[in-house]
C-alpha cells in the first residue's frame, strides 16, 4: 500500500474548533477499528461543534488569513475592543494587517 501524503492543518487553511475527542475514544464507541479511521480519514482527533464557537465565523478568519497571506500583508497586532453585543468569536479579537509602500516595493512580483 502507498503511503498517503500528510498535508498540516496550516497548509489547508482551515482552523478547528477549541475542543476535539480522540478518535480512539470515538471509535471505542461507535466499535470502529481506529486504524481504518486512521488510514481512511488521515485523523487522530476530532474537533467538537461547542455552542460558543461559530463555524462560519472561524471559516471566514480562516479565509481572511489566508486573502491576507497571498497579498503579502504582515500581521500587526490582536486587539480586543469592548463590543454592546459581541458576536460569536469576539473574544478572539480583532486583527489588523498593514503593506507599506516601502514593502510593497521591496517584494518581487507575486506569481
């Protein structure tokens, strides 16, 4: 059998929820051999759906990291300000980018 390439987590742009179960436990419990998972779906844990976490609000910070990156944009700083009524995923912070003119410059051409 050929060995599956491993692909992290970083290179897909994709963040998962806060809390995951081991797959061992999950299989134990629904009497799946944790191998076949293992070589099937390429997963030893799996993230939780928790009410305090927006899936489409972790996949839009994941896709804006992602727009940020490819146009070379540089993380700045976290900030967290005071929200009347926050929205799912405010405890996060907000985050902000900058590309100066100097650095713009400075890049090669995007390919």
């Amino acid at each position: 059998m050929t060995a599956r390439p491993r692909v992290g987590i970083e290179k897909l742009r994709a963040y998962p929820g806060s809390l995951a179960l081991p797959m061992d436990a999950l299989c134990a419990a629904r009497e799946h051999d944790p191998a076949d998972i293992r070589d099937v779906f390429m997963i030893d844990e799996r993230s939780l759906n928790v009410p305090w976490e927006d899936p489409v609000t972790m996949a839009v910070n994941a896709a804006s990291r992602g727009v940020m990156a490819a146009v070379r944009m540089s993380y700045v700083r976290t900030y967290f300000p005071e929200w009347e009524e926050p929205l799912a995923g405010a405890e996060e912070g907000e985050v902000e980018y900058e590309l100066t003119a100097a650095d713009w410059r400075a890049q090669a051409p995007m390919s």
